[in-house]
C-alpha cells in the first residue's frame, strides 16, 4: 500500500471516527513547558563552556507524521462541514461481482425451462384442436 492509499484509508477512518468524536480531539499550535531547575542548570553551562550548540533545530517530520497530521486535517475539516446524519447516507460503490450457478443450479435451470417449454406445447396443441 503506497502513502497516497494509505493516506486516503486514514482520511476515510478518521472521518468516520471524527464524526463521532470530533469535539474530543483538541490540537494545540504552541505549548509552553516550564524548565527544571538541573535544566536551566545545563542551559547556564551550556550557555558559558566553550562547546558551540545550536540556536535552533529544524525536524523533518516522517511520511507517517504527515499522513496522520493530514489525515486529522481532513477529519476536521470533514466533521465542520458534514453533520453526523448525513454519515449514513453515504454511497460506496462496489466493483462488480460476477457470480456462476453451479451445476445443480444449471440442471435445475435447465428442467424448469423444459417443463415450461412442454407446458407451452401441450397448451397450443389443446388450444388448437
């Protein structure tokens, strides 16, 4: 399954799943977080040692991390502009299923025809007598 399908799948599950839940999921832009007193410690030393450290880091976020942030984006924006009833009037389409009688279905088939066939004649042969 390539990430394009696999994206479309979790769009469709998450809109299902949204849909029920959709006031539950909150997702926060910036969270602040307070540092501990042995973290700001080894700022303080990282800051004044002679080490270069970066002032910023940049993380690519993995294939999977943006299918599911895409995912939960289509979720929201599916459960803002879909109301919940509307789910069940949802239409999938099936490919097409061909299905073949087995042989007593063909030979049961094939008798019924035949004593309707018989039936017709014998109904024009009174018929025209």
């Amino acid at each position: 399954m390539n990430a394009k399908s696999l994206a479309i799948a979790l769009v469709l599950a998450a809109g299902f799943a949204s849909t029920v839940q959709a006031s539950d999921i909150v997702t926060l832009d910036t969270v602040q977080v307070r540092p501990s007193a042995d973290q700001l410690a080894q700022a303080n030393h990282e800051a004044t040692s002679s080490i270069p450290t970066l002032a910023a880091v940049q993380v690519r976020p993995t294939v999977g991390q943006i299918v599911e942030l895409m995912a939960e984006n289509a979720a929201t924006q599916l459960a803002a502009a879909t109301p919940i009833v509307s789910v069940a009037n949802w239409v999938v389409s099936l490919p097409a299923v061909t299905v073949r009688p087995d042989v007593q279905q063909v030979q049961a088939l094939a008798a019924e025809l035949a004593a309707d066939a018989v039936g017709n004649v014998v109904a024009k042969g009174l018929v025209s007598y």
